[in-house]
C-alpha cells in the first residue's frame, strides 16, 4: 500500500513555514470561518482558487466541480451555496470560468465520454442557445467563447436559485460574479456581477 509519504512531509514543510511566518496563524484560523468569497470553480488542478486570488485559508469558501456548472439538481453545489449564504453571510459568490477548460472542450465534441456525458449535457445546452453566436467561429474561438458563455449561464442559474432571491428580498449584501481565468498568464476577467433580484 503507498501512503504517499511525499506530500505528508511538504505538508509538514508547509505547516512549520506558515507557523515560523505567523507562530498565531493556525489558531487564529481555527477560532472562525468568516470568508466574504464563495467560490464556485472548475476542478481543474490548474485553477486553485486561493492562489489564484492571492488569499490565505479561511478568507474563501470554495466549491468545485467540472467546468464550475451550477444547476438545481447537484445537491452538493446548492448546500455549499445555501450554507455559504444562510450561515457564513458571504458577500459574494464568485463563478469563475477558464480558458483551455477540458469540460467544455468535451462538451464540444460528438463522441461518448460515458458518465461524464449526463455532466456535459448542461454545457451542451448552452451551446445549443448559442449556436448561432458561436457558428462563425474558428475551433479555438468557440471554445474560448463556449467557456465564457457557460460563465454567464452559470451566473444566471445562480442567480435564480431561490436561497439567493430570498437573500436579496431581505436586503442582505451579496452580488453575483461572473469571472474567466487565462491559464496562459494568470489574470483574471470580470465578466459582469449582479447585485440584487432586478
């Protein structure tokens, strides 16, 4: 059996850094989860949230799934959302894309990727709503605009959600992002935020 010893010993080189930077930080972390962030991402191990918006553990509540789809049947993604709003009181939900994501590219195809497929079907809608925006286009160019169009739908579908206009009818603080990650250099885009039910 490999018990993967490796990453147990960078975790031990980490977790001495951070207490030799910060000898308070583990227990001021474990005193209260307060983040203003939730973060619904892709899985992809290329976009870790925390390092790509420059925030420690503890300020950023996350949630992730392939091609950072958020739709009213994935019970796992409406309890973080409902918790994230209901118990931590975030401010904003952040809903970001990136380019170069495999679940979209995937969702571009014609072929049978098997399980993944009842996953895909989500974005093959939003192709679907947008063939014709996305018909002129190079490979490249729909797949680039396939990933930010999934970002707005996404974006939409959170907003809809019943725990987030429920949110808003009470006057609590809480806008919607819409953001894409280029893998290529590291930025970030906003791609627009709502900020109430209207």
């Amino acid at each position: 059996m490999k018990t993967l010893k490796h990453i147990f010993e960078r975790n031990r080189q980490w977790a001495t850094s951070v207490k030799e930077k910060d000898p308070e930080f583990f227990s001021n972390l474990v005193a209260q989860q307060k983040p203003e962030y939730l973060w619904i991402g892709c899985s992809d191990s290329r976009v870790p949230a925390n390092q790509i918006i420059d925030l420690p553990p503890g300020e950023v509540f996350v949630h992730r799934n392939i091609a950072n789809i958020v739709v009213h049947t994935d019970l796992n993604c409406l309890s973080v959302i409902h918790f994230a709003i209901e118990v931590l009181k975030v401010k904003h939900i952040i809903v970001c894309g990136h380019y170069g994501c495999g679940g979209i590219a995937a969702a571009m195809e014609d072929q049978d990727h098997g399980l993944i497929d009842n996953w895909l079907r989500h974005i093959k809608d939003v192709r679907r709503f947008n063939s014709e925006l996305l018909a002129g286009l190079n490979e490249q160019e729909r797949l680039d605009a396939l990933c930010e169009l999934n970002v707005k739908e996404q974006v939409n579908n959170v907003c809809t959600m019943p725990i987030v206009q429920k949110a808003w009818k009470k006057g609590q603080e809480l806008s919607v992002h819409g953001w894409i990650y280029n893998i290529k250099n590291g930025l970030l885009r906003d791609m627009g935020t709502v900020d109430s039910a209207d």
